[in-house]
C-alpha cells in the first residue's frame, strides 16, 4: 500500500492551495439565482436567470426528499466526516491497478463537485471537465474540500445546499425550483413518489428525465423507493402504494418560467426589454442580471399600461399585416421621469405570424418614416429661445416655396415645400400654425433660426438617442468594407446629417416614440429634461439596496419657453389638426398635443399629454412592403388616396385611453404663456 499512499500524498499536496482558496467560499456559497423584473406594485413581470433555482433552507426540504436523497446517495451522511475512507481506499488502489476509478463520493463530495460545476465553473467548459474526470486527482481535491466543509457546516445545511445546487434537466437547478417545475409545488410539501424521483435524478438527468426517458424514470424511481424501504426510512407495505403511484409530473417539459423578457404579459415586454437594457447601459452586466438574484422594481404602471395596451389593440389589431401603433408614458417631474407604460399593438415575442417582434419599437428609433410634424415642437422652441418667434409672431406661409439650404452653393438646389392645402392664412401666428401645421410656415422659421439650433434643441427637450443614429435609425456604420459607410446617410448620425437638410422640421427620419413621449414631459416639467427612467429600486440577494447610476436631470429650456409651448400647443384638440377626432370621442379636457403625419402616410403621430402623462402615439408601416396608412376598423395599409393623419389614426387610442384614465379626475389646467415669448425678441 506504500506506493499508493505516498502517490495520493503528492497529489494532495499539489492540490492544496486551490483548494483552500475554494472552500472558504463554500461555506457561503452564492449560486446562481433568479433575478426578478417587477411592476412598481411589486407584481413579477419577468424572470431572469442562467440556472432557474428557488433555493431552500434546510427547513424547507421534506422530510421524504431528505431520505431519498440519503438513502440512494449516501447511506451514512450522518456519520461519516465528509469522506468514505473505505470507499476512497478502494477507489486510490483500484485506480493504481490500472482499472477504472470507482465511485464512492459521499453527498458531501458531490456538493463540492456540483458547485464547482454549476457556480465556480460554470462558464469554463474546460474546467468543468476536469471537474467531471475520472481521476485521482480530482476525488483527493473533493475529499480535501469536504473534510474541510463537514468540520464547518452542519449535515443538514450541507444536505441543503446539495439539494440547491444540483442540476436537474435544462436550466432546472436545485429541488425547490425542480418541485415547481416538475410537480407544481414546493419543496416542503414532496411526497414519498415525488422526492424518489427527484433523488433518482440527480445520478444522470438526461437519461432518467420523465418527459423524454418516462420508462428510465419510473424504474430508477422505484429503485430509490426500494432503498428507503432498506434503509427503513418507509415500510415496505408504503412502498408498494407509492410504486403503484404514476410519475405525475406536469405538463409535456418541466414548467419553469421564461428566461428573459420574451416571458413577459403583452402589456409589459417592452418595459421589462427597456429596463433591462437601461440597467445594462448603467453597469450591470449580462451575467450580473442572469445570475445575481436581484429585484429590479420597475416604474411600470400596471393599470395604465394595460388601459393603454387595450386602446392600441382597437385601434389596430396585434396581428394585423404591416401595421405597428407604438404607445409611450410618461410621468412628468422636475426630479425625475419615470415611465409608466411602454405598449404596442405588436406583442414583445419572436413569432411575427402571432404580430411579435423582438425589436423594441417603443424604446428604439424603429419609427423609421418619422414623427411628422410633431417635429415643429423643435422649431418652435429654438425660434423662443432666440428671440426670432413667439406665439404672436406673423410667419410668411405663401401656399408653396422653394427655400435655400444651409451651406449652399450655386449649384445647390432649393428646397421646395408645400402646404396640405390652400386654406391658411398668409401669414399665419406661430400659435395658430402649432395648431394647424402648415409646412412652409415652420420651414421658413427653421430657414431663419438655422438647422444648429433646431438639431440641438431637439437634442435637448429629448432626442437623445434617436439624433446618435443614422438616417435609417440604426448606428452609423463605421465599417470600411460596408458600402453605406461612404454614404452620409448611413455613416452619420442624425445630428450631423441633417445639419443642411430643412426638412427635418417635417418630421421624415427615424425617431423613438419613448423619447418623443419624453419630449412632451420635458415641456410639462417646466423645460427640465430627465432620462426617462424605467427602474424605481434594484435590491439584491439579500434584501440590500443596489445603487443605479443614471443620468442628471437638465434645465434646457427656460420655464417660461416651456409654459409658452404649452399654451400653443393647447388648442390642437379644440381647434387644430386632433380636434374633430376630439370631439368624436366626447373629449373636452385641457391639454397639449402636436399630430404629424409624413408625406405618403406611412407614419402618423400624436404627441402630448393630459394631466401627469406625458406621450406618443405612433402609427406606422413595420412590414417589409411598406404602404399608406389607411384609415378604418381596422387601420391598414393600402392605396386608399385619402390616406391616414395624426389626428384621425393616432390620436384616438390617446383619447380612449386617457379618458379610461382620468375618469372622475378633476381637469387640469394648462399654465398661461409667459408674456416674454409671445413675440419676437429680435
């Protein structure tokens, strides 16, 4: 025995100080856990994680799962002291020999060996397979480890954390998540039949899954029932009863939750996919959210967002072709904006038979026609802010002009624009065009205060990310060997290429219906922009609070520029572009809003808010043979020649939905304009 004992001895010493180093952190191990999205009343809107487990104190494991777990792994768990001299003896001699290595762990050993797998190891696949060789090697750093952990950690807690780091089939790990997934239950409440198949598991959970392998599973469950019968954890006269019992597992595969947002109710994949993403944006990493066991509470409203999620839906239905209407709130405040609804017609899946989409065309600029005429706001306030208009102010608005470009040259074409229509006046009040929108009216005023300001104040009340993409509304692409990225329209971002393009004030770019939302509250916020914020509070493990850096709030405009706006914009329901919209649906409240529809239909917007919402209603082609918005029930695409507008398309579900919202609520009113920005300064 000499040779054997002095070889282990050697290798034990090789291995000692990784192991040291990893068994002082099995004593408080932290696996992978569940980090849960919620709504800002506590309600689960999504799950997250790498490894689905529900850990479970010793407490709150069955007395039958403990016994068949001990009696088919370990008969002597409670007396042993972390290793099986005998069978390791057997293993080291049988090993020198030449044969196979032999088994032999104890539950305590296959702890250590299942938490290197699934936690310490688990994104080095090279590493798990040493974890998993047959050698000697690697039992003696098993055995080292479990010495080490048995003369620190009670048998029961070490039973527990076996039973919570073990993996099961899938992304199933430990017994309180496998007793949801399998049986519908809890942990503290599997019986004798359930336990035994659990226990049978843990030895190979491919080959006796009961979904895919139900004839493996029954006999290896049964084989552990026999066990508890002979380690007398159960009579023999019980056993015969609990293998007559069927394998009763639930459904056609273990019913564990959804991984990521994709998971999430229609009314909130949008918000979760957005909060998510803003918590990446401020630090947290993938793994950090897939493994960390936070709770992230959202701002979402749930009552607000299904309100409006119903209103979008009648207004165009979830499946219907080539047609999104995208839906944004948000709570105005000079501390802050919080989101409290992000929706569309379009449900946040991967089917798109079943009208989903794995785009998140409420947060990103996916509006790729543009806003429309929503644009003026921008115009409107630079032209404040420079003296050159107030809401007094007379603008030239002929039928039709041909305007010179930025930065032109001889050669350089004018820019020809025309109204919807002969009807306005020339000239024609800054007030009374935000109500009316008339296209050369706004695009002489951005001519006059220049295409810098108008990029930067759209920047500034909130456009934040839509001015850093491209004119396709993606980034620039920066790509040598990519074609487009010679072409200004795709290597630059919107706040460099439309610097000499006058018709940005018409709206015809990508933008983002979140941030245009945010627009609008950064006007009811007295000109003060905050990122529009998704995340009330992110707690970790163990309850404790989780900073989230974010962006400062901004005063960019001054109040008086913000209340003045508001004032111009009030009349678009009463007298403007949404009025007979209004009327239609019995609206009457003060509010503000703006319409846009672009030049062939295919986009149509409202932008605005009542009350303490601020936001935006987009309509617009998301198909791959966009077409004209056409009005109806349903809205569709088609040649209709009378084709859809902000007021007749868009506005509706904002006028269903905040009449929902605001019912038996008190109007409130609109803030008078500042006297200072009625006319022009200069």
């Amino acid at each position: 025995m000499a040779p054997v004992a002095i070889g282990a001895g050697v290798l034990s010493n090789q291995v000692s100080d990784s192991v040291d180093a990893i068994s002082a952190d099995l004593e408080h191990a932290d696996p992978p856990l569940v980090t849960t999205v919620t709504d800002r009343n506590g309600s689960t809107i999504a799950t997250l994680y790498a490894q689905y487990r529900v850990p479970v104190t010793a407490a709150q494991i069955s007395p039958a799962m403990k016994a068949a777990i001990v009696d088919i792994e370990d008969r002597r768990f409670y007396t042993e002291g972390g290793v099986d001299p005998q069978g390791m003896l057997r293993a080291a001699v049988n090993d020198s020999s030449g044969g196979d290595l032999q088994g032999a762990s104890t539950i305590t050993q296959q702890y250590v060996k299942n938490y290197l797998i699934n936690v310490v190891d688990r994104d080095d696949k090279t590493a798990q397979e040493k974890d998993r060789e047959d050698s000697l090697a690697r039992k003696l750093r098993e055995a080292k480890m479990a010495v080490q952990l048995s003369q620190t950690v009670s048998k029961d807690d070490v039973l527990a954390d076996y039973l919570n780091v073990v993996e099961y089939t899938g992304t199933v790990y430990g017994i309180g998540a496998a007793a949801e997934a399998y049986f519908g239950t809890t942990a503290d409440k599997l019986t004798v039949p359930q336990a035994a198949l659990l226990a049978g598991m843990v030895n190979n959970p491919s080959v006796y899954n009961p979904y895919t392998h139900p004839d493996n599973a029954l006999k290896r469950r049964n084989t552990v029932i026999d066990s508890m019968v002979t380690a007398k954890s159960i009579p023999a006269s019980f056993a015969a009863t609990a293998k007559a019992t069927p394998l009763g597992v639930v459904g056609t595969r273990p019913a564990a939750p959804s991984s990521t947002c994709l998971g999430s109710a229609p009314d909130a994949g949008f918000f979760c996919a957005y909060a998510v993403n803003y918590l990446k944006q401020a630090g947290f990493t993938v793994d950090q959210l897939d493994t960390g066991g936070y709770v992230v509470k959202t701002t979402m409203d749930p009552h607000v967002s299904q309100v409006v999620k119903d209103a979008v839906d009648a207004n165009v239905p979830t499946t219907q072709d080539g047609v999104a209407n995208t839906f944004a709130v948000v709570q105005p405040g000079a501390n802050g904006h919080q989101v409290l609804a992000m929706v569309a017609n379009r449900n946040y899946g991967t089917d798109p038979a079943q009208g989903e989409t794995s785009t998140n065309i409420v947060a990103d600029a996916s509006n790729k026609f543009g806003a429309g005429s929503s644009f003026k706001i921008f115009t409107s306030a630079a032209a404040m802010v420079a003296g050159k208009a107030g809401l007094n102010t007379p603008l030239p608005n002929p039928f039709s002009n041909c305007f010179t470009p930025p930065n032109a040259n001889k050669y350089t074409p004018c820019y020809s624009v025309s109204n919807d229509g002969t009807s306005y006046p020339d000239p024609i009040s800054l007030a009374s065009g935000l109500a009316t929108s008339p296209n050369v009216a706004f695009v002489g005023l951005e001519s006059q205060v220049g295409m810098p300001a108008v990029l930067d104040m759209a920047r500034k009340l909130g456009l934040r990310n839509t001015l850093a993409t491209n004119d396709a509304g993606n980034p620039p692409i920066t790509d040598p060997s990519d074609a487009r990225s010679k072409n200004p329209q795709y290597d630059e971002p919107q706040s460099q290429y439309f610097q000499n393009l006058l018709s940005f004030t018409l709206g015809n770019s990508p933008v983002s219906p979140l941030e245009m939302a945010n627009v609008s509250a950064t006007l009811m916020s007295g000109g003060t922009w905050c990122p529009p914020n998704p995340i009330l509070s992110v707690t970790d493990r163990n309850g404790q609070a989780v900073p989230v850096k974010q962006q400062g709030c901004e005063q960019v405009i001054p109040p008086g520029v913000a209340s003045t706006l508001e004032a111009g914009l009030s009349q678009d329901t009463t007298v403007g572009t949404s009025a007979a919209a209004a009327h239609s649906a019995g609206w009457t409240r003060p509010d503000i809003g703006k319409t846009g529809t672009t030049q062939l239909s295919e986009s149509v917007a409202f932008v605005g808010g009542v009350d303490n919402f601020a936001v935006s209603s987009m309509v617009f082609a998301d198909g791959p043979h966009p077409e004209e918005i056409c009005p109806g029930t349903p809205v569709h695409l088609g040649r209709c020649g009378h084709g859809a507008f902000g007021g007749t398309v868009a506005a509706p579900p904002y006028f269903h939905a905040m009449s929902t919202l605001l019912a038996g609520v008190p109007d409130t009113p609109i803030p008078p304009p500042d006297p200072q920005y009625l006319d022009a300064r200069n």
